[in-house]
C-alpha cells in the first residue's frame, strides 16, 4: 500500500483535515494542538500524505534558528499506522531541510525508536535553547516535560 501513498506541500484547502488529525493527538496528551487560525498561518511548513486521494497524516517543518528546523505535528490517521507512511513524511521534510541548506533536524517525540529508525539520533533536550523559549515556555508540560529529543544532522 505504501507505494500509492504521496507526499506534498500542504494547502489551504487541506487545514480542516489538518485539524482533526492534530486535535486527534492533542486530546491524548502527545501533541501541542493548533487552531484552524494558526495552521492557516503556517500552512506553508506543513506537508501532508495521501492514499486515493484522501489525506491521511501530515508534518511540519518550522525553523528555530539559522542552523536548525523541528519536525512538528507530525501524525497518522488511525487505520494507516505503521505502514510507513511517516518514514515517507520524515523524508520528505528532511529534503526540504536541505533544500532550505537547514544542517540540523530535531524533534520531540514518544516515539524514539520509529526516529532512530529514520536516522535520528537520542540528545539531551537542553541543547535546543531556541526550542525551549519558543514553545516549551506555553507548554502545560514544562516543569514535567517527558518527550524524547531526537537529532538528525545533515552536514
């Protein structure tokens, strides 16, 4: 099935599925939610997947300095995990980060070994300072914060 699954740059028109799959993993605690607002404004660093034409995860890519972009909302509709579909998703936003001449990719994640298998490697959480004083300062989370960092390097 994964080969009739495509990746591409996410469009106005895809922001209500956006929305749902978000607040999908924002209702169990393992994704910062995003209104319809904010996805609109940001619908250029989101990238989606599709199987028969029907969207069925999606990711972003937003920088956090001059050297270093974070993998985001990154998820799978129920039915169509573990197919491969975000290792399609994590590739895909990986070449924009190069094509953007990005050397590091991060990410914070539960789920450490599907980004081990992706290329990504364990690190601590403080050496992303831009991270930590954007985002992590409106988390409910801060104080007891259990994501894993992950770094890919690319240079």
């Amino acid at each position: 099935m994964t080969a009739t699954v495509t990746v591409r740059k996410a469009s106005t028109d895809d922001i209500e599925k956006l929305y749902d799959i978000i607040q999908g993993y924002a209702r169990q605690g393992i994704m910062l939610p995003r209104t319809r607002e904010m996805l609109e404004e940001q619908i250029e660093t989101f990238v989606v997947a599709e199987f028969d034409n029907v969207l069925i995860g999606c990711g972003s890519l937003t920088r956090l300095g001059p050297d270093l972009v974070e993998i985001r909302s990154l998820g799978i509709t129920q039915g169509y995990k573990g197919q491969g579909i975000g290792g399609k998703l994590v590739d895909f936003l990986v070449e924009e980060a190069r094509k953007q001449q990005i050397v590091k990719v991060m990410a914070l994640t539960y789920e450490v070994a599907f980004f081990q298998k992706n290329g990504f490697t364990v690190v601590p959480k403080d050496i992303f300072p831009e991270k930590v004083w954007r985002d992590c300062i409106h988390c409910k989370k801060q104080y007891c914060c259990d994501e894993i960092a992950v770094l890919k390097r690319l240079d």
